[in-house]
C-alpha cells in the first residue's frame, strides 16, 4: 500500500507545470523560453538599435539648411552685440532665399549697420570678402532709397564706389600678365615634350667589297692627279716646238 501511495504522489507531481520534484526541486516544463545567452543577445540589439536611431535623428538635424528666421535672429544679435564672428557665420549662408529673407526683415537702423561692416569686410582681404559680396548686392537691391535719404550713407557708398575703382583698374594689367605667363608656361612645356622625343639613329651596312672598290678609286685619282703635278707645262712645251719645225 505504501508503494502504491508514493507512486501516485510522484506522478501527481510530475504532471503539475512547475511543480516541485521529489527533493523540492522545482521543475520547469516550459521548452520555448528563451535562455539567458538570448535575453542578454535581445538586449545588446535593442541598445545598438536606440544607438542608431540617434544617430539618425544627430545627422538629420545637422543636414538640415539654416532657415531665415534663425539667421534673421542671428544677424540681428551680430548687429546689436557688435559680435564680428557672430557676423561672420551669418554671411557664411550662400543662400539666396535665406539671404534675402534675412535682409527684408530687418529695419532702417540694422540696414546702415550692416552697410558699414559690408564695406569694411570687403576693404579687407580674404575668403569672407566672397561671402559678403552677395549680401551687399541684396541689401542695396532692397534697402536702395532708404540707405540714400540718409548722409551718413552716402560717404560709405563714395567710399565703396572708390575703392571699386581702383580695384577695377589693376584688372586690365594683371589680364596682360595672365595671358603672358600663359604663353611662357605653354612654351615650357612644349620644349619639355620636344626634349623627351629620342632621336632614331640610322645605321648603314656596307660591304667589304664596295669599301674596296672605292679605296682603289680614291688611289687612281690620286695617282692620276700626281701625274699632272708632275708635267705642269707638258702641253706648251710641245706646241712651240711644233711651231718652231714648221718654221
């Protein structure tokens, strides 16, 4: 009987999901649980996920264009502030719908300020002057009558149409010299190419019997040339003599 009981008391156990085995182990019957090794690899996956979304959304964010209003602020703090760097990264926008967006909204006071640091960047050298070119060209297209009611403006612009001038006059003399540094530079290097050209060398085969025939040529004639050498007046003597037995 108490065999019969403990083995009803086993199986009883044994069909339980997770029951507890004979030595109070528990049992579990569940196959499709993922292990441990899995668990840490799902988690490792999802942080390189949220690690790349990141990323993304960092990169999309940088891609994207300055908008007007943002440089419109920031010019105008640059005019305000009297910040030059801060000027600076605002004329580094190429765009020309941002560029004269910005400008549009700004009023009489901000327009002369920006006038006279466009002048003065571009009395300047340097990359920045390329920048402020465009800038300038907006700021007169759309603000021309305001910047010339007032007097202090004129001065700046004198002073910006002089300085045109006499950028614009060394323009013809430095075209002469590009076009003669061209020449000469052409020049170089067609020499160079006519210097690396080989010459072809010509070699002529002779046989040993024309040589021959030719050396005894040269020794006839000049044996025969000898001969004359040696009778110089052979041909007058005869004739007086002729002359004399005809007599």
């Amino acid at each position: 009987m108490t065999k019969k009981r403990l083995k009803t008391q086993i199986t009883g156990f044994s069909s339980e999901g997770n029951g507890e085995a004979a030595e109070g182990v528990l049992v579990n019957d569940d196959v499709n649980e993922p292990t441990m090794g899995e668990k840490l690899a799902s988690l490792n996956l999802l942080d390189n996920d949220r690690a790349q979304s990141h990323e993304k959304q960092e990169s999309s964010i940088d891609a994207k264009p300055p908008r007007a209003d943002s440089v419109h602020v920031l010019l105008k703090q640059a005019l305000h502030a009297d910040d030059r760097a801060l000027l600076f990264d605002c004329l580094y926008t190429q765009d020309e719908k941002v560029i004269a967006k910005s400008i549009s909204l700004l009023n009489l006071s901000d327009v002369l300020k920006l006038l006279h640091s466009l002048i003065s960047i571009i009395q300047s050298r340097g990359a920045i002057l390329a920048c402020a070119l465009p800038w300038l060209r907006c700021l007169l297209l759309q603000h021309a009558s305001g910047i010339m009611s007032q007097e202090s403006s004129l001065i700046a612009l004198n002073s910006l149409y002089q300085l045109i001038e006499s950028r614009i006059s060394t323009f013809q003399s430095a075209l002469q010299l590009s076009c003669a540094l061209d020449l000469l530079y052409t020049g170089v290097i067609e020499e160079e190419d006519e210097s690396d050209k080989t010459l072809p060398v010509i070699y002529e085969d002779k046989d040993e019997s024309e040589e021959e025939e030719s050396e005894d040529a040269m020794e006839t004639d000049q044996e025969s040339e000898n001969e004359d050498g040696d009778h110089p007046f052979g041909g007058v003597s005869d004739a007086g003599g002729s002359d004399g037995m005809s007599d």
